[in-house]
C-alpha cells in the first residue's frame, strides 16, 4: 500500500503525539513516589515583587494571601507595583501600606502595557536577595513559600521555582474546563522538573534568586509571556527551574470566551517571540537546545498538523461521498451497493481513537496525581467537551497568534 503524503504526514503527527505521551508516562512511573516531594528549606528574607494594573476588585485579596504566609513576617517585603492604573487599585494599596510596614506601593511612571516592567522595577527596589513574584488576581498557600525556597537553597544552579497553578473558581462552565486543563498542566509540569526541562515559571507565584536575575538582565519588556522567556535566558545561561507539586496558587481565570480566547492569543504570541529569539540554538546549549526548544515546537506544530489533516480529511470524504451520490443519482444507478460498504475501521481511525483514548486517560492520571476527585468523578460533561472541543480550539488560536505576530498586531 502507497501512502499519500497527507498520510505520511499523518503517520508523523501520530508517532511524535504518542512518543510524547509515552515519555510522559515513562518519566512519571519512575518518578511516581516523589512527584510531592520537595527538599526541605529554611526561612531567608525574600521579597514579594507583585505588578498591578486596574485589579481594585482581586488587589486587596492577594495583598492579604501575602500577609498570610507561614513566613516569619519580619523576613517579607511585599512590593506592590501600580502600572498607572485607571481604577482604585492604588488607593487600595495605600490603605495597606499605612497598616503594614512591610507593604510598599511603587507607582509606575506610565503604563507600560504588561507585567515585566512593573516587576523589574519591583526588583530593583527590592532589598532581600530572594524573589518572589506574584499576580495581583492570585492567592498562593500559605505554606507556599517555605516549600519553593529549598529548591533554590539545596542546588545553587536553580535560578527559579515555580509551584502548582489552579483555576480559583469552578462554578462557570468555562471554569471547570480551565481547572482541567490548570491541573494536567500542574502535573505535566512536574513530569518536567524531573528530567531538568521545567520552561516556565508562571506569573501567579514564582520564587528566584535576585543575583540571577540581575545577572541574565532582568524580565523581557518586549515578550507576551515574560516568565516564559526568562526562563529559556535562564537555561541558557547555565541555570534551571524547578517545580514544587506540594503546594499551589489559585489564580483567578476567564470568566467569558472572549476573554479567554484574548488570554490565550497573549500566551502563544509570547511563547512564538520566545521560539524567535532561541531558535538558533536548536539542538545547542544544553536542555534549551536538546529538549525545552524542540519539545516546545513540537506541542504547537502537533496540535495544528493534527487538527489541519483531521479537517481535510474528513472534509475530503465528505466532498467524495457527495459527488458519489450525485453521480448516481443523475446516473440512476445505486447509491451504495451492498458489497461497497467496508465497515473495517482504517489504520488512520485506529491510531486517531487510540490517541485520543490514551490522551484521555493520561488527563485523568493528572486528576488523579493532582486529587481531583471533583473534576474527575462529577463532571462527565465538562470532561466530555474538554476532549472534543476544548482542546480542539488550540490550533485555532496559534494560527490566529501567528496572523496578529506577522501583523505586529498585538496587545497584553
């Protein structure tokens, strides 16, 4: 049998699909028994660096989260930067900064249109050599920062640490079906950590060490995704992230499609600036170039291969079935004979089904690993559409990313 190229390529997507999902599994069943486990760290002065613009609804809440850390108080500075909000955010701030001595309020001298500059600001006024980095829409645990501080206290090549991203609330349909994808994100996340290939440290909570990043240059103003990008300069210049599983931070997310759809667009631009800016170390310069820059090419161009062939082909059959019965109706002859229906499902089916099957159980390890038994066992129909449809929506929004990118038409 003779393979169309739109076969071959299918036969591609299907191989690099599945050898990644097998990696997953491989590196989680060796590593199973540790995938909650974090080395042991003690309190150092650190200082919470948080960017702000137009939160007066979620600022005061996260302001409190901060306060709330099992922490020794007298080693925290929390940093509030305002990028030149339009609403009572700085006032809020203010009222916190007037009960707390440990609660300062930058503001920005314009608004910059994203969250580096902010934080870069943040760091240079920051007087405590390590980092965190906080959303203002976000709540880590409280035993959030004891547990990521040993990460960089027990190997001095760590730069970063980032800790498990959850979706706050679950009561919108939309909701539910981010709090999926946040937890198998969260566990894939740490499938990562244990092979040295963590490439991001998410903006909600991440914990660094301050020389580090005065070393590499600080946060990229020009980058969508900034805690992408850092960490990628990071790697290259030596350095690593690492993920904590034992503890998280609940960030608020999209409550309407179009918002979500917006965030989303912002995500994959970042990531495409980022690819950009490394792709000539492909297959150079340690991890970055071994693994985190192919891996991260990989994921988007399997999604979009994936869903343009799945398009096609059932597009073509489609068009082929109704020229068919077009003909044989002019003609007057048979729509479908007896023995022309082949009810033996293609090689191109199996591996599709097998994919999506394996996919699937692969999102319900996360759940499981994440114990979210909720989303899990009690939402068959969010499940239902997070596997049909949710993730269907991916390859749409990169082709929209890589449009409004070559346009130069984008914004936070």
């Amino acid at each position: 049998m003779t393979l169309s190229v739109i076969e071959t390529i299918y036969f591609i997507y299907i191989f690099l699909a599945l050898y990644m999902l097998s990696l997953f599994v491989l590196i989680y069943v060796h590593n199973r028994k540790e995938m909650l486990t974090y080395p042991k760290g003690k309190a150092e002065p650190v200082s919470i660096i948080m960017p702000c613009f137009n939160e007066g609804k979620h600022i005061g809440q996260a302001i409190e989260s901060l306060l709330k850390l099992d922490y020794p108080k007298g080693m925290i500075e929390i940093i509030v930067v305002d990028d030149k909000s339009q609403d009572n955010s700085a006032e809020i701030i203010e009222q916190y900064t007037k009960k707390y001595s440990n609660v300062k309020l930058i503001v920005n001298k314009r608004n910059s249109g994203g969250a580096a500059e902010p934080t870069n600001l943040g760091i240079r006024a920051a007087k405590y050599d390590y980092i965190a980095v906080a959303d203002s829409d976000s709540t880590p645990d409280p035993d959030a920062l004891i547990k990521m501080i040993g990460f960089l206290q027990d190997d001095l090549t760590v730069g970063g640490v980032t800790c498990a991203i959850m979706a706050k609330h679950r009561s919108k349909f939309i909701e539910k079906l981010q709090a999926i994808e946040y937890s198998v994100i969260a566990f894939t996340r740490k499938l990562l950590d244990k092979i040295d290939a963590v490439y991001v440290t998410p903006g909600p909570f991440a914990l660094y060490r301050k020389k580090v990043l005065l070393e590499i240059g600080l946060f990229d103003t020009k980058n969508m995704t900034q805690d992408i990008e850092i960490v990628w300069r990071m790697v290259y210049h030596g350095y690593k992230a690492r993920m904590c599983l034992a503890t998280k931070t609940h960030s608020i997310t999209p409550t309407k499609f179009k918002n979500w759809w917006k965030q989303r667009i912002r995500w994959n631009i970042g990531g495409l600036q980022t690819i950009v800016k490394y792709k000539s170390f492909f297959l150079r310069k340690g991890m970055l170039g071994a693994f985190i820059l192919p891996f991260f090419i990989v994921s988007l161009v399997v999604g979009i291969v994936g869903i343009s062939i799945f398009t096609y082909l059932n597009i073509r059959k489609i068009f082929v079935s109704y020229l068919a019965t077009k003909l044989s109706v002019s003609a007057g002859t048979e729509i479908l004979r007896l023995s022309e229906l082949n009810l033996n499902p293609s090689i191109l089916n199996f591996f599709g089904i097998s994919l999506f099957i394996l996919g699937a159980l692969f999102t319900f390890l996360g759940l499981t690993v994440m114990n979210e038994k909720e989303l899990r066992n009690k939402n068959p129909v969010a499940l239902g559409f997070y596997f049909v449809l949710y993730l269907a929506l991916y390859p749409l929004i990169l082709i929209t990313s890589i449009y409004k990118l070559a346009r130069g038409k984008y914004s936070w």
